[in-house]
C-alpha cells in the first residue's frame, strides 16, 4: 500500500501544479514513400502516416485516464521531408518543383487534421554541410508551406559540432523567417511560430518545431516529452531560505518523479501502438498557464525578474538539478534535455521582458546553460534579413562550441514595433515585441560560406 | 483460472460527513471491484480516503468506472480520483 503522503503528493503535483507529460511524440520513416512520381508519392505519404498514427490520440487517451496524468499533445514526427523530395524534382524545373515540395506539405496537414494531432514535424532539411537540391527547394517552399497549413512544423539543421556552420544557410533562413511573417501578416506572423533554425538538431526530438524523424531512427518510435516547471516552481516556493545544495536536491527527487511518470506514460503508449519506446527528453517545458513557468522558478529562487543578474546562475541548477533527477528516472534520456526558455509561451517569461528585466541578449547568455535558444521571441517587424541572421549565427555558435542542442524562434511581427503586444493565441500564447540591437551586422552575414568546424569537435 | 489482479488506487477527498466509506464501497462492490486495502486520515481538515481495489473482475473498465465514481463523489461532496497503481509505484517507488 501506499502511503497518504505518496497519494496526495501525486494529486497535488497534477492537480495544484500542473503536472503533465508534455508530449507523446510517433516518430514515422517515410523514406519508403519516396517516388519520382509525386501523385503517388502523396498517396504513400498520407497512407503511412494515416495507417501508422490513426490510434495514437485514442491509444494516448486511455493511457492519460488509466493513469490519470493528461498528456497535453499528441504529435507526429516524421523523416525530413528534403529526403523525400529529391527523387519527386529530379528534371524539374525550380518553380515546379517548390509547388511539388509544398504539396507534400498540403498532404502533412491533411494527414495531421485527419488523424486529429495538432502538429506534425519534419518538414525541413539538414544542411548543416551543404544544400542539396531537395534542400534548397524545400527551403525555398517553407514560407508558403507554413502560410497555407495549420500544423505543420519545419526545422532546418544549420550547424553542427562536427559541420561548422553553414553561413549561407543562416542568411537564407533569415530570409525564409522575414517571408514567412510576411506571408501569415494577418495572424501576427504565426507562421515563425512553427519554423525553428537548429545547431546539433536532435533525431529523437519529441518537441515543436524542431521534431523530425531522424534517418538513425528505426521505422517507428515514440518519444516523451515531460512537463513540470510547476512542481519544481512549488518546491522552490515552499523552500525560500535552503541554500543552493539542499535546494538541488529538492528539485532532483521532484525532477525523478515527473519522469518516471513520462516514462511509464511513454512505455504504455509505445506498447498499445505496438511501436519502439525511444526516449524520454528531460526538458523542462512550460505554457502560458499561470504557474506553469520556468521564469517564475528562477524568480522563485530570489531574483526580482528573471534576467536580472543571477539568472544564468539559477538557470544552471536548475537545468542540471533536473537532469540529474531525471537522468535516473528514465531507461534511455535523448531529445534535448534542458530547460526550454520559449519567451511567448511562459507568461513569467513575458512579464519579465514587459518590465524590461529580460532582453535578447540576456536570453541568449542563458542559453548557454540550458537549451532551445531563442524561442518564440516576437521582435519588430522591420528588423533586417541579415539582423535576423546575425541573431541566428550567435546561437548557432554556441551551439556548435558546446556541443549543444540549440535553436532559434524569431517572430518579425509585421507592423509591430518595440513594446507592441501581440497576441499568438492558444499555447503560443501572448508576449511584447523585444529590442532587437539596432546597429548593423550586414556586412559580416554577408561574407557567406561556412565557418568550419572547431577544435571542440576534434574528439577522436 | 483467477485473473491477474489489476490494482488501481482510488483517492477520495472532501468535508467528513457520515456515509462516504459507505458509499464508495457499495459502488465498488455493486460493479464487481474488489477492496484490497484500505487507509483514511485527516489532512488540512480534509477527510481523506486512500483503497487499493483490485479491477480485475470488474463490469466496467476503467474508463467507466473512473465516471462512475466520479459522479458518486459528487453526489456525496467528495473529490473521487482513480489511477492505476503504476503511477505510485514508477513515480515514489526505486
């Protein structure tokens, strides 16, 4: 039997602090669908991922009320699309063949919405060396791809540890961010909102935008992602005087039981769908709901607003407190496992950046401690194709030097200027438009190719 | 043959009154739910109740049995909650 503490401890964590499992991500190959004929190519497409995922949402419901913990999204990852299209567009002129790529997109959205998901990953590349010609194409096709679908999401690879960083890759997705805001004008650029640029881009990755079906990945797998920010913000609450050693604990022991409910959450799923169980990611990720936020940790810990000196500092334990609690908690870790800083969806986040606590700058410093890189930050809609790129260069290069995970959300809000609200809706939620540095970075993006890889990847 | 058990915690919490313990195991009982063990206390002023009840031979699954109770608990002024054992036992248990 167990004991009362035990219970109420569980119903409270669910109940009073949102406790949750994130996502439960199927990640589906579909390298088997390629085919020069893009009519049939479709047909294979929305057949697999229609006949592999139809009974995730029914599957991933009865595991939720079985253990009454709810699992917040049920999403599809699938092989990045750039893969795929090579063999449709071969003798293809450029036009056509970006009409191609963003039909495959058309034929996601439709299997997402009749699988009822309300996203599905992986239309993007991985040009961290180079384009090949699906690459450029498919890149070329995001703005309109993103514009004319609901759910689909797409993650471009730009650098790795062991690639470099491809400039011209950054200067295109600067390009690529700009249009896609342009294009999704009329709902405040949402479309950024479903397109992340990556270094070290995770094959296993259960969360939006970045998730793909990594092509090490075995046919179908499911991967977890866990939740929690408010079962750790309400152990730090309840401990204002500990000091940072027994704070660390706390938050470990706290850490170990969200994951363990992620993974039993992960295994029953993947046993019921009859797929691999992948991995559970460690990241703490929170929502726009109150409470619900990793901002209100690090205030929590004592510092006024986050992005006040200190932050970094409170980010680091708190990143590798949960790692350490988690690492135990679950049979294989992967994902990106870090604490995840999306600025829009954490309102702690947002009323930080209002009180003018919380900049680009600092955020970009905490990223180096913890993961996703600048996430969800609407900037002014005027900010320069190559500003946008300078931004996504610095993140790479953290990135690529610590051997991190780490990607970056920019939302040009057209006709939005520094301070302007914008209103994303749903998890997306609400935020201000930051400052971007208004001092030019043009010439240096400009230099294209790549800057190879660093020492740091000289390992064997 | 016996079924293997399926154990499921069911937590009930609310102002005391005469007639929950009733109440709950009669709606147990009347759907085929055996009581395996049983702990009450009082928290924060609260009445709590923790079952271990075995599902196995139940006429309902789970999902039912889940609205089912729920809606007792109502009709008695109770919070009703009932989750598969595992939970505890990943989540509290090495």
């Amino acid at each position: 039997m167990f004991s009362t503490e035990e219970v109420i401890e569980t119903f409270e964590m669910i109940s009073l602090s949102h406790l949750n499992v994130r996502t439960v991500t199927l990640g589906i190959n579909l390298l088997d669908c390629a085919d020069s004929n893009i009519k049939k190519m479709k047909e294979k497409v929305y057949n697999k991922i229609v006949s592999t995922a139809g009974n995730l949402v029914k599957e991933a419901g009865l595991v939720e009320r079985k253990y009454g913990i709810p699992i917040v999204h049920k999403r599809i990852a699938v092989t990045p699309i750039s893969l795929l299209l090579e063999s449709a567009i071969r003798g293809v002129a450029r036009k056509s063949a970006v009409a191609r790529s963003i039909e495959i997109a058309e034929v996601l959205d439709k299997a997402a919405k009749d699988v009822r998901i309300d996203f599905i990953g992986g239309y993007g590349a991985l040009v961290q060396k180079g384009f090949t010609k699906g690459d450029t194409v498919l890149i070329d096709s995001i703005p309109e791809a993103l514009a004319s679908t609901e759910r689909v999401c797409s993650c471009v690879n730009i650098a790795g540890t062991k690639a470099g960083i491809n400039v011209d890759a950054a200067l295109k997705m600067g390009s690529v961010v700009k249009q896609t805001a342009i294009k999704t004008k009329d709902r405040s650029g949402i479309g950024c909102a479903k397109l992340v640029c990556f270094s070290n881009a995770p094959e296993d990755n259960p969360f939006m935008a970045g998730a793909f079906h990594g092509p090490g990945e075995s046919e179908n797998t499911i991967n977890v992602g866990i939740s929690g920010p408010g079962v750790i913000r309400n152990i730090v609450e309840k401990s204002p005087k500990t000091d940072f050693r027994a704070l660390a604990e706390l938050i470990k022991r706290a850490a170990f039981k969200i994951t363990r409910a992620g993974e039993l959450i992960g295994q029953e799923v993947a046993k019921s769908l009859n797929v691999k169980f992948g991995i559970v990611d460690l990241s703490l990720a929170p929502t726009p709901e109150k409470g619900d936020s990793i901002a209100n940790i690090i205030e929590e810990m004592g510092v006024e607003y986050c992005g006040a000196p200190g932050s970094t500092a409170a980010l680091m334990l708190l990143t590798d407190a949960v790692k350490k609690g988690g690492s135990m908690a679950t049979s294989f870790v992967g994902g990106i496992s870090g604490a995840f800083i999306p600025v829009s969806e954490d309102a702690g986040m947002v009323n930080a950046a209002k009180k003018g606590a919380l900049t680009l700058e600092k955020l970009e410093a905490m990223t180096s401690v913890c993961s996703a890189g600048l996430d969800m930050i609407a900037i002014p809609g005027n900010t320069s194709t190559e500003t946008i790129a300078a931004i996504i260069l610095d993140v790479m290069a953290i990135g690529v030097i610590n051997n991190k995970a780490l990607g970056v959300r920019l939302i040009p809000v057209p006709g939005k200027k520094t301070g302007d609200a914008v209103q994303f809706g749903g998890l997306f939620g609400r935020t201000v438009v930051m400052p971007v540095s208004k001092f030019s970075s043009n010439n240096f993006v400009k230099r294209g190719g790549h800057i190879p890889s660093p020492l740091a990847s000289l390992r064997n | 043959m016996p079924k293997k058990p399926e154990r499921v915690v069911v937590t009930v919490m609310g102002q005391d009154r005469v007639g929950i313990v009733a109440g709950i195991s009669q709606t147990l009982a009347e759907h085929g739910v055996n009581i395996v063990d049983l702990t009450s206390t009082e928290m924060r002023g609260l009445f709590i109740m923790i079952m271990l009840v075995d599902t196995a031979n139940s006429k309902k699954p789970l999902s039912k049995l889940q609205e089912v109770l729920k809606e007792k608990g109502k009709a008695l002024g109770v919070q009703v909650m009932a989750q598969h054992e595992d939970v505890f036992r990943y989540m509290h248990r090495i």
